[in-house]
C-alpha cells in the first residue's frame, strides 16, 4: 500500500522498481500472492506454536518461578510488540518490506533453531522436577539462559519485522485504483484469514499437545522446520513480485512538524487571516490516488500551525516549495500530526484493556497447569488450549454482530446500523473489568479446592476458566478491534502504516505495565510478611486473584476515565472529517494486522 508524504524526497522516491504498465501485467497478482500467502500460513504456524506455549515452558522446562516466567514473557511479548515500529521505519525509509520480510523470515528461523537447540541438548537446560509441587528448583545456569534468550530475542526481531509488512506487501501485488484490483485484494485478505484461522487452529491443537505431552523438541523442530518451508516459498517466488522502492517514512515527516513548531515558538498565533501559512496542493502522485484527500485545516493544536506559518520568505524557493522542510512545513503535515495527537486519549484508554486481555496468555495458563485437565482416564489436555477459547469467543461474536444484528438493524432502518467505535470502546472496557473480577472468582475456587485436598493440581477442572478467557477473547473483540480501525481508518492514508505499528505498540506498552504491575506487587506483599500475592512456583501459596482485582480497579478508573475524558475526543473536528469517506469491515482491519 502507498504511503506518500509531502516532501520532495519521498514524492521522488515513491517509484517502483520497474514499474509499468507491462510490468503490473508480467508481475503482481495471484501469481505472487499465493507465495505470501503459504509463507505467511507457515510462519503462522511456527510462531503460534511458541507464543501460546512460551510461559509453560519456560516454568516446567526451566523451573522458572511463576512470577519471574511471566516477566520474560512480559519482556519478550513488548519487544515483539513495538520492533514493528521500528520495522516499519526502516521499510519506508531504507530497504523496502520485500527485504524486511526476507530479514524477518531468517531472523524467525534462527530464533526457532535457539529454542530448539534448547529444548533438545538436555545440558542446556536445567534438570527438571518430576512434581512441581515438591520441586527445589535447580536454576538454569548462564549458558542455559543465553541460548535461551538469544532464541527469543532472534524470534522477537523476525515477528516484529514480519507483523507491518505482511498485509502491506501483499496489498502491493494489486492496481486498487481498479475496480478488479479492489476486489482481488478483498479476496486476497479473505484468504488471508482463513489460512490465519487454520495454521492457528493446527499450532493450538497438534502442535502444542506434542510440545506438552510427547517432546519440547519434536514440538520445536515442527514450527522451525515451518520457518523453513516459509524461507523457501517466499524467495522462490522472487520473481513475480512487485516490488515498491523505499519511499521515505511519514516518522520524518512528524518530527519535522515538532522540530519546525519549537524552531518557531516565538510566532504569536493570530487569527489566520493575518499569517501566511505553507500550504502547497498534493503531489501528482497523491492527487491522481482517490484515497488521499486535502486535509482542512483544524484549529486544534494551534502550536503546531507554527511549523507551517511562513515567518519569510526566504523559505520558499521560485517554485513555491520549502527549502529547508526542518524549519518550514506544509499545513498537511501539520494536519496529519493533530490527527495522532486527536487519537492519543483514546489510544491510552485501550492500554489498561490490553493490559487484561493479556493475563490470560500469562497467568490464565499457569492457572491451567493446576487445575484438573482429564478427560477419562488416558487424555490431559494441554493447558495452552485454552488460547482456542478467545478465538472462538470472536468468532461467535463477529458471526452474530454481522449476521444477525447488522441484517436486524437493516431491517428497521434500511441500512445497517452498526456499533460505534465509542460504544464498543466502553463495551471492551467493560468486559476488561469483568474478566478480571471472574478470573478472581475463579482462582479462588482452584486455590480453595487444591488446599482442601492439599494437591498441587486442584481438583476444579479447567473448564472453569472458559469464562474468563472468553470474555478476554471479548475484550479484544470489543476493545483492540476498534482500536485498529481508528488508527487505520481515521488516519491520513499515507500514516496507515505506522497506525498499524502504533497497534502494537500500544500492546508493547501493557506488557511493561504488567512487568512493573508484578514488581511493586512483590516487593509490597512481601515486606508485610503475609501471604505473598505472587511469587514461587506455586499458585496456591500465592492470592493471584488479588493481582486480579487489583487489575479490574484500573481498569475501573478507565472506565471513568473513557467516559468522562477520553470519548470526547471521538467527536473531535479531526475525526469527524477524517471519518466522513472511512467505511469498511473493522473486523477485517483488525484480523489482517495480527
């Protein structure tokens, strides 16, 4: 997808490498999309593998304590979560996504081969309990923990390369100015979805009951071998592909906005009337693309008009253009930077419902490693089946949102009425807090059932925590959806990219809060010489489910924060205008991020 900012440079660089009409005809297409689409159903597959697995393995295979798992995990999951604003950068600005995927494709694999080498030399792992109930853990040593890392931060360098420029890579292959090219690429994120939804289901289901119950290794040499074939299918489609030069990225563009702004901070804000203002029509490029559109100037922000006010004229050239774009900006850059600043209150309110959402791939796992997983006499089921809940959980919701209540509300008013995103906003925040207070309900059932028996395991079944894990699958229904629609629907086209990176960031964001959430926890509850809230490498000898209140009260305090703040700004000029030509599945614009 084209980005184009408003500098010469990138208006000039925004060219295709061998871009023509015979080469939109020779490359692009089906012909090169279904090579992204079995590299991007294979690394899937890999990674899912790992992701859903991580906290297990880690506590069981290197005795880990409960609290110090999560925190790696925690870590792992931030840096994953914001490398792909970084790669974005470097994709727009210096080596194109082709090359960026290529990197992220190699640094996976070299990430899988770690962990593999970890989970198959038994000397690179500490010796292991055979009842973690009565375990006196042995910790793993430097040299275990290095190739152990190294495996992780490897893989965390290939997702967050892969992540911003799967969809976007993609989405070059096809003329969307065309009503067949449109239509190609609906198709193309269908299918997209679909193989998502399979290597998700395949990773869930056979690879981590193998991974669980059969061999750490086996059940990581899969997922690298799944790399492998990834590497293989994308490259060798080298040749069909059309390939877009590094065009710059819109990040300058910003900073120069603020540079240019504190440069100016003497200008005294008038009425526009009395000042001059840089405001130069689109490129040739950007006015033949429908999508983008002239930007009124808004009066939010009024620092920032500073940037594009012109103090002299020795600023522009014969030709009307800036001379210096660090000091002189256009009132279109200044305009797509209100548009982040408009979105930032409404971006921090869904961090605290991130940070919920994220519990149960962390500590909703290590809850299921002690309740009774049988079924019958002879089947365990793998703890980390339980990420299939919140999956199937957006799944019926999206079912019932598009097929019964938009066909419903069709009915009454001829045009489907759909959710806002202020209402599913306060919905998610909402079932943030409920998950939360259930997930605590819950915990103290386990805890109260395995200290009756006095069993590590308790005798509560793990289909006790479908409700929780359900309504985290809502919360990201309700919550990161709309969220990824605002910052790829009321965003500037050419700051797509960067609101999808932005997405992760922001989840990046709750992985820390957590961390240091955990940290002040810790060091309080111990220093009281009660029960310690977290800690060890048993559940049962910890509250979890105070960790958990505590969570819904921010969560609480969001509420009101959203309610009382933030949703106002959902009205603001700068959404209303950008909103006004964004329709669009938000479903989609969400699954297609992921």
């Amino acid at each position: 997808m084209m980005h184009e900012s408003h500098s010469p440079q990138r208006q000039d660089a925004l060219t295709l490498e061998g871009f023509s009409s015979s080469t939109r005809k020779k490359k692009g297409g089906w012909k090169s999309v279904k090579y992204i689409l079995g590299n991007e159903t294979f690394e899937k597959l890999a990674s899912m593998s790992l992701i859903s697995n991580l906290v297990v393995y880690m506590h069981t295979q290197y005795n880990m304590e409960t609290t110090f798992s999560v925190e790696v995990f925690n870590i792992w999951s931030g840096f994953t979560n914001f490398l792909p604003l970084v790669a974005a950068y470097l994709a727009d600005a210096y080596i194109g996504k082709f090359r960026m995927l290529i990197f992220g494709c190699i640094a996976s694999f070299l990430g899988m081969g770690f962990m593999s080498l970890g989970a198959g030399v038994p000397s690179l792992r500490p010796p292991t309990c055979s009842t973690l109930s009565d375990c006196i853990p042995i910790k793993p040593t430097a040299l275990q923990l290095a190739i152990l890392y190294t495996g992780l931060g490897f893989f965390a360098i290939g997702s967050g390369s892969l992540r911003p420029c799967n969809i976007a890579f993609g989405a070059d292959q096809f003329d969307i100015k065309t009503e067949k090219g449109r239509a190609q690429l609906e198709s193309f994120c269908n299918w997209w979805y679909f193989l998502f939804t399979v290597a998700l289901l395949v990773s869930l289901t056979a690879v981590v009951y193998i991974q669980t119950n059969v061999s750490w290794f086996l059940g990581f040499i899969i997922p690298t071998g799944c790399f492998a074939v990834s590497l293989t299918i994308f490259v060798f489609g080298h040749g069909t592909y059309i390939r877009l030069k590094p065009k710059g990225s819109i990040i300058c563009d910003l900073l120069k906005v603020i540079l240019a702004a504190i440069r100016k901070h003497h200008v005294d804000m008038k009425e526009d009337s009395e000042l001059s203002f840089y405001d130069p029509p689109l490129s040739s490029n950007e006015s033949e693309d429908s999508r983008h559109v002239k930007l009124s100037h808004t009066n939010r922000f009024r620092f920032f008009d500073k940037a594009a006010v012109i103090t002299n004229q020795s600023e522009i050239d014969n030709n009307g253009k800036s001379i210096d774009n660090w000091r002189l900006c256009s009132l279109q850059q200044v305009e797509e930077l209100k548009s982040i600043l408009t979105t930032l209150p409404i971006w921090l309110a869904g961090i605290i419902c991130f940070l919920s959402m994220g519990q149960a791939n962390s500590y909703g796992i290590l809850q299921a490693l002690q309740t009774n997983k049988s079924i019958g006499q002879h089947f365990i089921v793998p703890s980390a089946w339980m990420g299939l809940v919140p999956m199937i959980f957006i799944s019926l919701w999206i079912l019932l949102y598009e097929k019964i209540y938009v066909p419903l509300t069709k009915k009454k008013t001829l045009k489907g009425k759909r959710l806002s995103i202020e209402q599913r906003l306060g919905i998610g925040i909402i079932f943030s807090i409920a998950s939360m207070v259930v997930a605590g309900l819950v915990e103290v059932r386990r805890r109260s059932n395995a200290l009756k028996h006095k069993t590590f395991e308790s005798h509560t079944r793990i289909w006790w925590l479908v409700p929780q894990f359900g309504l985290s699958g809502l919360v990201e229904a309700f919550a990161a959806i709309p969220m990824m629609e605002l910052l790829t629907s009321y965003w500037p086209e050419s700051m797509k990219t960067l609101g999808g990176a932005v997405f992760f960031l922001s989840l990046s964001i709750a992985s820390s809060l957590s961390n240091v959430l955990i940290k002040i926890i810790v060091v309080v509850t111990k220093r009281n010489g009660g029960t310690p809230w977290l800690g060890g490498n048993d559940l049962n000898k910890n509250r979890l489910e105070y960790y958990y209140y505590t969570i819904a009260v921010l969560g609480g305090l969001n509420l009101l924060y959203f309610l009382f703040f933030a949703r106002f700004f959902l009205c603001s000029e700068v959404l209303q205008r950008q909103g006004q030509s964004e329709a669009g599945d938000e479903e989609n614009n969400y699954q297609q991020s992921m």
